[in-house]
C-alpha cells in the first residue's frame, strides 16, 4: 500500500538520513548506503548483492558496476556498522519514549533458512523460525519494548563451534581470526552490556531456558543492573543465598 509522508515527517525522515550520512561521512558510502537500503527494504526474495545491484540499477549494461560497489561498501569500505545500529536503535527508542518507557527488553534468536553449506555459520540446528532442525543460521537478538511497542536494538550472527574449530573454512568465508565460539548466551551478554553503555533504558529482562537456564547468563544480567524473568526448565536448580543483612542472591 502506497502511503505518502506529511511535511513533518518528511522533515524527520530527513533528520534521520542525515544523521546516518554523518556517521558515514564520505558521498560515495552514503550513496551505496541508500542503494544497499532500498534493496533491503525493496521487493525481491533475495537480498544478497547480486540481486540487489539487479534490481535498484535497471541497466544490464551497468549492473556489475553496482555489484562491485555494493560488495566494497559491504565487505571492504572502513564505516561503523555498529555505530550506524546504535543511531537507528536511539531514534526509534527515542521515539517510542516519548509516548510510554521502557518496560522489558528481549532476549531471543532467530533463524535463518540457507540453502548450501558456505554462509557463514550455516549448519543444520533447531531455529525456532523452522520449528524444526534444519539448515539454516541462527542469530541472537536483543528487543527492548515498551507497553504496547517494540523494536530490535542489536543483533549478532552465532559462530557455531563446528565452525569456529575449522579455521580453513572460516578463511573461505572471510571470517577474521579473531571471531571465535561463543555460546548464546554469552553473545547475549555482550550485546546486552553494549547496549547498556550506548544508554538504552533498563527494562525488566525476559529470555527463554536457553538463557534462562545458564547461571552465569543469570548473574550477568543482574551485575549490569536488571531484574530478570526467565523461564527455566523444571530440572534447574536455583539456589537462594541471604547475605547478612538479609539480602537474597542467586
């Protein structure tokens, strides 16, 4: 459905654009920036390069041209992907605060369905995208919400250890020495603790059992400031200690 912006949010949209140009800085990234974006965004099942240089050129003549410059913006061009999420992440919760805060954040992942055995990461694992185990990536998220919005703040793809042992195959799939096995878990906590110090509002923290299960996931999240309310599976044990003053801990 065409939908057609006002005066003022053309004005905000436009805010919003200029504050990622800046963390971009040179004409050529954001120009790529806004092709790699509308392909994203745009209609097309696929969303690699390829396809998407395909799609937003519309001259076959030209179209390697734009392959070639979307994979030096993706692979190659030095800007802060990073830098670029916490922008996004502050205006929408920017936005939603001005409404109602911040009451949870989300911890989860997600998978995603691959063809093939070259994207990094892909194996056959259980994604809850599926219900079922099958090949795909997994990815873990953070989502922070308030009582009636929400919006993902950070992500970060799941190295599986099958991976990250064969170093030969990382290599193949441009994946740096030093990205290494993590456990979910322990991507969630430093997605989480990165996003604690870009300032994101607190909120009561909800995971499944495959966060809620692991103590030090628990102990984690308490030690940068969360209540928590997790769900854990009937045989864990949760210990509960009183310090002197009567204080409970985990």
């Amino acid at each position: 459905m065409a939908y057609e912006l006002d005066a003022a949010g053309q004005v905000r949209l436009d805010r919003y654009f200029e504050g990622i140009g800046a963390i971009l800085g040179r004409r050529d990234r954001r120009e790529s920036f806004a092709l790699y974006a509308l392909g994203l965004f745009g209609e097309g099942e696929r969303k690699s390069v390829e396809p998407i240089a395909a799609r937003v050129c519309g001259d076959k003549e030209r179209c390697n041209a734009y392959h070639y410059r979307l994979i030096r913006f993706v692979g190659v061009s030095p800007w802060s992907d990073r830098e670029v999420r916490e922008y996004a992440a502050q205006h929408a919760i920017s936005a939603m605060s001005r409404s109602e805060p911040v009451t949870d954040w989300i911890v989860d992942d997600t998978g995603f369905p691959k063809q093939g055995d070259k994207s990094p990461g892909v194996q056959r694992q259980y994604s809850g995208t599926l219900g079922k185990r099958g090949n795909c990536q997994i990815a873990v998220s953070v989502t922070v919400a308030t009582l009636t919005m929400h919006v993902p703040v950070d992500m970060d793809l799941y190295l599986p250890k099958s991976w990250a042992d064969d170093r030969t195959r990382c290599w193949a799939a441009h994946i740096p020495d030093d990205v290494v096995y993590r456990p979910k878990w322990r991507i969630a906590l430093d997605l989480i603790e990165r996003n604690v110090e870009a300032g994101v509002p607190l909120g009561l923290m909800l995971a499944d059992s495959a966060y809620g299960d692991v103590g030090e996931f628990r102990d984690g999240v308490r030690a940068l400031g969360f209540q928590y309310g997790v769900d854990v599976k009937c045989h864990t044990r949760v210990v509960i200690v009183c310090d002197d003053n009567g204080a409970e801990t985990e």
